[in-house]
C-alpha cells in the first residue's frame, strides 16, 4: 500500500507540475533566450564575415606611400591602387573626392600606425579602406615569406597535443577534468531553478488547508519522499530542455557561431571518479532538498520561507568563490572545512574529484557524510511537516517538535 501511495505521490506531483503553465513558460525562457543569442550571433558572424569580404573585394581608387618597403606594387596593382610620390597632395586629393583613399604605411608597421585616409561613405561602409589597408600588408608580408606554411607558422597556426602523467600512469588533463565538472554544474543548475518549488512544495497544500486530508490517506514519510522524487524528475526535463538546444547549435551550426571544436574521442572518462561525482550529486541533492523542505514545513507561507532560499544558495556558492585555492591548495585549511561541512562538503567534492585532489578515503568519508545529513534531514522534514501542516498561522517552533520544551 505504502508502495502504491509513493508511486500516485509522484505521478500526481509531476503531472501537476508539468501541467502548469508557468512552469513551461519559464522553463521555456531560457531555451528561448539561448536560441535567440545563437540566432543573434548566427546572423551578426554572416553580416560581419559578408561585410569583411566585401570591403576586402570592394574597388575604389587610392593612392598609398610605403615607408617600410614591404608594399608589394604589383600586388597593390591588381586592388587598382597607384603609388604615391607625395603624401600631401593625395591627401587633398581625397578631400576634394579626386580620389577615394590614401593609404601611409610607416617604417615600422609593428609599432607605427598605417594612416588611412579616405572619402565619407558612411559609418559601416567606411570600415572597407582600413580592410583593404591591413589585407594589402598582410599579402605582402606572405609573399615576402615566400611560403604559405612559413607565413601560417609566423601568425602562430600550429596545433599542440599535451600528455601528462600521473604515478606512472597517464593522466587525463583537461580531458578528465571536463566531464567531471559537469557534476557540479548540474548541481548547481538544478538547485537554482528548482530551489523555490522545493521551498514551496509542502507550502502550497498548507496555504489551501487541505494538509489534513492528505496526511489521512497518504504516510507524511511516504509524501515527502514522493515529493523530493519528483522534484528530481522535473529537474531532468528541464536540464533536457536546457541541453537541448546547446546541442543542436554545436552540431549544426557550430562553425557559424565559431565555436571551438570539441573532440569527444580524446576526453577521458575515469569509472571510478563518474561514479564518486555522482554519489555526490545524488547526496547533495538529496540533502539540499530535504533541507528546503523541511524549512518549508515550519513557515506558514511562501514568502516567509523564500527569505531562507538566498542562505541556502549561498551556501552552495561559498565554495565556488574559493575555486582557486581548492585546485592550487586543497590542503588548505579552509578548503579542508569546505570539504567536511555538510552542505559545502558537494560542491567542494565534486571540484576536487574532478582537479584529481580528491583521494579515495577522503571521498568515501565525504559521500557517507552527505548522505547521512541528507537521511537525518529528510527524517526531520517529515517530523516537521506532521506537526507544521497544523501551524496555519505561525513558525513551527523546532524546540516544541524536538520535545525542548522547558
């Protein structure tokens, strides 16, 4: 029976929150949002690469001295530029619109500043003689070179593969720390978006005052439990929701947005430190919404227990500040207590675990840690939803349920 009651708990939580129709509208924002940047940054890289190779392609007379000797005039030829022996005049020239551009190229182009003079085509289209300047030099210096791959060379074009190793054995770098790192980021995505409703889930039955009739049909354990697992499958429609749209930009439209290649071949994917960034993941979460439950059981309305949110938010981003001396010196003191708090002990695992300073032990000592708290709070919550869902009016005293009273 009590099996029975968990499974309608969950069924009923879940569709209740996905038949909201906020709930879509702000799980939909940010996909939304996401796409149209993707959209916006699509549309801006096409205009400014059409632009730059119009104004590199772009004719119009100009004139240009060369003080460094670089300027290749057969090459400024095939542009329809002519050189210049006197600076002066061609600079009036263009004032007066006899010419279009005037190009003075110094003696040292590293250091100097080429002088780019030209007629007022307007705030966009003025931008093609600075172009067809720097391209002009740039085919020059490569010609000079003599040899395309010298030339790539020179602008740093080359491309490293770095190994390293680790107690004899090979290291993953990057490439473990990447994958694991995804731990701590769901966690922290999670907790944000549906740190509210974890406030508020018990609150909503209380402030309809039909807290009563549930607890006559339903074992408070039994719906707590049922409400925490459903709040974590909500949490994975909206982390698919949020995915989703990251994935098809990166293999669809990848080259258009200029995002780096990722090449999934050399990531390493360690068993044991996945299965160590997931006991924490589940424990965390289990501890952090048992917790926000269990606050919510002692207010009698929402907005009193949305005061505790932002504390419970800080907590898990205190360690996130401190993300530097965890991975330079994670026996640090206060990296140490970070560890070992109960609800900074997640985050500060799941960064060590995937830097490599996280040892075996200490992860072991850590995941039963977590995973106790989240027990002894989740057995609290319940404790304090039985005797909260009469308190219609007032804080529940936690003296009162604990038996304090003096």
């Amino acid at each position: 029976m009590a099996k029975h009651n968990l499974h309608n708990v969950i069924s009923f939580e879940v569709r209740r929150t996905l038949t909201k129709k906020r709930f879509w509208i702000l799980t939909l924002l940010v996909p939304v949002a996401i796409g149209t940047v993707f959209s916006l940054a699509f549309l801006s890289s096409s205009s400014t690469q059409n632009m730059a190779t119009s104004q590199k392609d772009a004719k119009f007379s100009f004139a240009y001295t060369d003080a460094s000797g670089m300027i290749s005039a057969p090459l400024v030829a095939t542009f329809g530029g002519t050189r210049s022996t006197n600076a002066a005049q061609s600079i009036a020239d263009v004032q007066d619109g006899k010419l279009d551009a005037f190009f003075a190229y110094p003696t040292n182009p590293l250091q100097g500043t080429t002088q780019v003079y030209g007629v007022d085509k307007g705030v966009f289209e003025n931008g093609k003689y600075a172009s067809v300047a720097n391209f002009i030099m740039e085919l020059s210096a490569q010609q000079r070179i003599g040899s395309a791959q010298l030339a790539a060379l020179g602008q740093g074009k080359i491309t490293t593969s770095t190994i390293t190793y680790k107690d004899g054995k090979k290291s993953g770098g990057w490439n473990g720390v990447i994958p694991l790192m995804l731990f701590p980021l769901i966690f922290y995505v999670v907790i944000i978006l549906l740190g509210n409703q974890m406030l508020s889930s018990t609150l909503e039955e209380k402030e309809n005052r039909v807290t009563e009739m549930i607890l006559s049909t339903v074992n408070a354990r039994t719906l707590i439990t049922g409400k925490i697992a459903s709040l974590f499958i909500v949490g994975l429609v909206q982390m698919v929701i949020f995915v989703l749209p990251v994935i098809i930009g990166y293999v669809f439209f990848r080259s258009s947005l200029k995002w780096p290649s990722l090449d999934l071949s050399s990531l390493v994917f360690s068993p044991v430190h996945l299965t160590i960034g997931a006991l924490l993941l589940i424990g965390g979460f289990t501890l952090f919404t048992g917790t926000l439950v269990a606050i919510g059981a002692t207010m009698p309305t929402a907005k009193e227990a949305g005061v505790f949110f932002g504390v419970m938010v800080a907590l898990i981003f205190i360690p996130f500040y401190s993300v530097s001396l965890i991975v330079s010196d994670p026996q640090a003191l206060i990296v140490r207590i970070f560890t070992y708090f109960p609800f900074s002990a997640p985050i500060t695992g799941m960064l060590r675990n995937a830097f490599g300073s996280l040892s075996l032990w200490e992860a072991a000592l850590i995941v039963v840690e977590v995973f106790a708290f989240g027990a002894l709070v989740l057995r609290l919550a319940v404790k304090l939803f039985q005797y909260g869902s009469l308190e219609y009016t007032r804080k529940l005293s936690l003296r009162t349920v604990l038996g304090w009273k003096q």
